[in-house]
C-alpha cells in the first residue's frame, strides 16, 4: 500500500530563495520513491511548489482545504484528489487520517500549529507516526532553542524530544523515512 507523507508547510514562499527550492527538491523526491503527498491544498506559496513539484514528477498529491480557506489560498484544482472540509479541526484530523508520516518544511503561524498540534497527539498516544523538522538553513533554530528551555524549567520532559526528528537537509529526512517504512 502507498505510503503517504503529509507536509506541513508556508503559503507564502518567504523571503530565502532556498525555500521554495527545498519544496520542490521535497515534491520530486517523494514523488520520485513512489509516496503520495498530503497537505493544505493550496496552490500558492510553499505549497502549491510542493504539489507542483509531485504532480510534475508524475506524483499523487492529496489536498485538505477548509471551505472559508478555499478562495484565500486559492485552492489547487490539478490534485489527484482535493477534500473540503467544514473547518481547519476537521482538516487536520483528515490530514493525519491519511498521512503515514509527517515533514515539516518552513512556514508560518499554520505551519507551527500543524506541527505542535500532530506532536501533541503523538504524545497523547492519539498516533504513533514518525514527524521530522527540517531545520533549512536554521530555520527552526529558535524553535529547538524553546523545546531546550522548556526541559530545563521542566514543562517537557527530555523523552519527549524523541517524538519528533530534526533534519538539516533533506535527504537526511528521507532516508529516516526509507528507514521507517522498511520496518512497518
């Protein structure tokens, strides 16, 4: 059975060109090991280079947009498959329902709360699916500096930090997931 990869990621490109770059290398490459994508279903931004990227490479790639987001993120309509859902609680419980595993590639204030809100309910015990950072170009420096505080004034416990990977390049992410499916 496929394997599916849900991207968490900007709708906006941002201001490091490497960015939108590092979403298309992602698109290819996981198109490229026969995985299908999930993600927000824009096709805009960080995004929509993703999907781009997988279709291109003769990928699937499955959006989950909400209904009041659909017009402001300008929803992808080249998809293999696009669902609307009535809300963003909605969207994201479908997104894991359909995910094997999780990247998290540079964005916004969405992007951190896909990303807390799948590491929470990995650590409620809610799903057992591996999530990996990509920390390009320190992008999520600040974000490790915070998990760091947060275990010396013991709001995290330091086993906790094993419920995510952080990832300095790609194909470093990949492999970690080659890894994992080989002993699913």
């Amino acid at each position: 059975m496929k394997k599916h990869i849900c991207v968490y990621c900007g709708s906006r490109t941002g201001s490091n060109p490497g960015f939108p770059e590092l979403a298309e290398q992602a698109g290819r490459e996981i198109a490229n090991r026969d995985w299908g994508i999930v993600y927000g279903g824009g096709k805009v931004g960080m995004m929509g280079k993703i999907a781009d990227a997988a279709l291109n490479s003769g990928g699937d790639v499955i959006g989950v947009i909400p209904t009041r987001l659909k017009n402001r993120e300008v929803a992808h309509l080249g998809l293999t498959d696009l669902h609307e859902t009535q809300d963003m609680h909605t969207r994201k419980a479908l997104m894991e329902s359909l995910s094997d595993a999780f990247l998290v590639l540079p964005g916004g204030f969405g992007t951190l709360d896909e990303f807390f809100e799948i590491l929470t309910w990995r650590q409620l015990g809610i799903h057992n699916k591996p999530i990996f950072l990509m920390n390009a170009d320190g992008y999520f420096d600040g974000l490790i500096q915070y998990t760091e505080n947060a275990i010396k004034y013991d709001f995290i416990q330091k086993e906790s930090l094993s419920l995510f990977n952080v990832c300095d390049d790609l194909d470093s992410c990949l492999k970690q997931l080659e890894r994992f499916f080989e002993l699913d």
